[in-house]
C-alpha cells in the first residue's frame, strides 16, 4: 500500500497537480500508511486518519493544489459559487464534471467530521481555509487521485470560461469589469507561461512509431506510446481520454478508467463485427471509435480534453430554446478555430456523441471538438498525425481565448 501512496503522490507532482511538500495521501491495509512528510500546517495527519473511522473508504487524498490551481480555486470562492442556500459548491459545465461528480462542495475547515459528511455524498471538495482539494478511494488510492486531478480539471475550465462569459456580460450591459477580478486574472494568467516554456517543444523531439503497423505487437506498442504522449504533453487530465487502433478486423483500444501512461495490459482487441463480449471493459467512447473506424478512412484515433479546446468548444451566446441543453443537443453547426463542434452524451444512446463525432469526420475534418468533453483527432496510418493535430488546436484554442479576452477587456474597461 505504501508504494501506492508513493506512486500517485509522484503522480501529482510530476503533472503539475501538487508540490510534494503539500500533499498528505493515506491510505489503510492492516493499518493506515501514509506518505513520509507534508508542511500543511493547517491540517493534522490524525485528523485525516480520524476520517477512516467515519467512513469506508480505502485512501484518503488532502492536498493544496499548484499554481495557477491554487489561485483559480481561491477565485471561484469569491465569484463562482452556486446559488443554493446552504450550500456551497463549484458547479462547473464540462462533461466530466456532469458525469462523475454533479458539483464540487466546499467546506470551510478540515474537521474530520466535515471531511466525512461532504464526501459521503461527493468524490471530492474543496477546503476554503488553506485552499485544498480532498477525496478519497474505496478500492484503491487510484480513486482519490482520478477524482483529485478531475476537480482540479473541472475548476480550471469554469474558472477561464466564467471570466469570458464575465466580460461578455459586462460588454453586453456596458459594465464596467471589476478591477479586482481583472487584475486576479492577469496573475493566474502569468502562473501559465512558465509552464509552457518547459513543455512548449517536447513533443516534437522525436516522432511517435511511424505506421502502418505490421503486427499486433507494434500496434499495442503504438497505442501505449501515443498514450504517454498525451500525458507528457498534459493533452489529457486525470484517466479521461482514450486512443484506438483499427488493425485486421479489431479495434484496439485503451479500457475504461485505464490510465494513458500505463497502458501495458489495459488495451482490448475488440472485433468490430460483435463476435466478442471482450469490448464490456473498453473505453466508454469505444462505439464512437468503432463507428469512425466503419465510415471514415480513420484508424488511428486520439481522444483528449485540453483545456481551451473544452473552454472555447462552450463559448457560445446565441439565445435559443435549447440553451442549458448545448452539450447533447446544440443544433447550430459550429466551429472553433476551423473545427467543427459538435454536442454528444458518453455512450450510445440518441444523443450520444457516436452518432454526431462519425459524421464530423466523414464530412469535412480530421478532428472534432466535443461540446464541453474534449477533442478527437484521426488519421490513417499511425498517431503523429492526430497528435500533432491535438497539440496544434489546442494551441489554436489557447490563443484564440486569450485573444478574445484581451479584446473584451480593452471594450469594457474603456466604458
């Protein structure tokens, strides 16, 4: 167990997602371990273990998130709560969020009477004193890390996107912005360059395997490499994304909650004819692979959620009837950055993305932008393709919104 520990606190560092030095995991076997040293001052290692009295659970996740996460986190107490008497949450609008958690809590202090009621209903919260993310596993400490990196995702697409949206309010009543918020902005801003700098060119080192693969082998070499790709390059957060291969009548594709840097042993051979039930533990977009696979020249296909792909895809100000409902039934044709947007649920049902991604791809794209989920990107003959096409339109996306801010700002800072 206490490997573990090690491992996913190594995890959260080397993503950017906490400084060693801020995180506390535990975990229980015959007794509770944890990691060996934390300088969170504000939070007793017997509370935490108090915690595993009060609930059964397995691990236990307290950490102060990293730049610009901290101080995005501490801007949303201030402007991005909901609305709910008694209670306080962070209620972003990406899909994962809708998915898998409803809303992110927040509770004032770290009692663990207060850790254990919060999390008895949500995989995660916030702590305001010391701005710090808890959650917790019943399984395995791989829980309370997917569900950590997930509302440190989900706070970072509601932060930017809530500051467009304010400053197209502001235009739109000629308000004058709040100088404050603006200059917080500009602050959590600069945390992000820094960033970038070091992983601004690493991807294009050295190519991915070049394609078409020969065997089965090379094809499970080419999606375990595309895959630690994408999380070197920070294209995917958390366990969220996955990658496919179409090879002699299978589908090979990462599982479910598989993560992308370890995806020796967690890739299914699935036959696109049914003739197998193996596909049960598969992505749970293995239908809109299979169906791209069917109907385009695709093969290699990469599915990721940057950041500003997902902001940008919900930047939208048309009034319809069908407002609120933008993510599983947009019917305006939409692009952002040249790439089409299109709305879709997880799975197969009648507004599941299978029947929207496909028809993107056939008609007019190598990529296509999930309302509010993430980016697909395919190509015929291996993975450098899509993933150069991943960097490229998020870097597109992170332009175009900083573009569209600064512009914002200067119109209704002058009203």
């Amino acid at each position: 167990m206490k490997e573990l520990i090690d491992k996913y606190t190594d995890k959260l560092v080397s993503q950017g997602l906490a400084k060693g030095s801020e995180i506390l995991f535990l975990a229980i076997d015959e007794e509770i371990y944890s990691n060996t040293h934390s300088d969170l001052q504000f939070i007793s290692l017997q509370a935490l273990k108090e915690v595993f009295g009060l609930m059964n659970i397995n691990s236990l996740l307290f950490a102060v998130p990293e730049e610009p996460r901290r101080s995005i986190i501490r801007a949303l107490l201030r402007h991005g709560l909901s609305e709910l008497p008694d209670y306080r949450a962070i209620v972003p609008e990406d899909c994962e969020t809708r998915t898998f958690f409803h809303d992110i809590p927040v509770i004032d202090s770290p009692e663990s009477q207060n850790i254990a009621h919060v999390l008895s209903e949500r995989k995660s919260a916030v702590v305001e004193a010391g701005t710090a993310i808890v959650s917790y596993g019943t399984i395995s400490p791989e829980q309370a890390f997917i569900s950590y990196s997930s509302a440190c995702f989900s706070t970072f697409v509601k932060y930017f996107h809530d500051h467009l949206m304010y400053l197209e309010t502001c235009k739109k009543n000629r308000l004058k912005p709040d100088r404050e918020r603006i200059d917080g902005f500009d602050r959590i801003k600069a945390f992000l360059y820094p960033q970038q700098a070091v992983h601004e060119d690493t991807g294009s080192l050295h190519p991915l395997l070049k394609g078409p693969p020969q065997d089965e082998a090379m094809v499970y070499s080419m999606v375990e490499e595309a895959g630690k790709r994408l999380v070197t390059e920070r294209l995917v957060d958390s366990f969220f994304g996955n990658i496919s291969c179409y090879f002699n009548g299978k589908i090979y594709i990462s599982e479910t909650a598989a993560s992308l840097d370890e995806l020796e042993g967690c890739i299914d051979a699935v036959p696109v004819d049914g003739s197998s039930s193996v596909g049960i533990t598969s992505s749970s977009e293995f239908a809109t692979h299979r169906a791209t696979c069917r109907t385009t020249p695709y093969k290699f296909i990469l599915h990721g959620h940057p950041k500003f792909s997902v902001i940008m895809s919900m930047h939208c100000l048309k009034e319809c009837p069908l407002r609120g409902e933008c993510y599983k039934a947009c019917p305006e044709k939409r692009y952002v950055c040249g790439v089409p947007v299109v709305p879709g649920e997880v799975g197969t049902g009648p507004t599941g993305m299978v029947r929207t991604v496909p028809k993107a791809f056939l008609k007019e794209s190598d990529a296509a932008i999930v309302y509010g989920h993430g980016l697909f990107t395919a190509g015929e003959e291996d993975f450098n393709r899509p993933f150069q096409r991943m960097k490229e339109i998020e870097g597109n996306c992170e332009k175009e919104y900083f573009r569209i801010v600064d512009e914002l700002t200067q119109e209704v800072s002058a009203c």
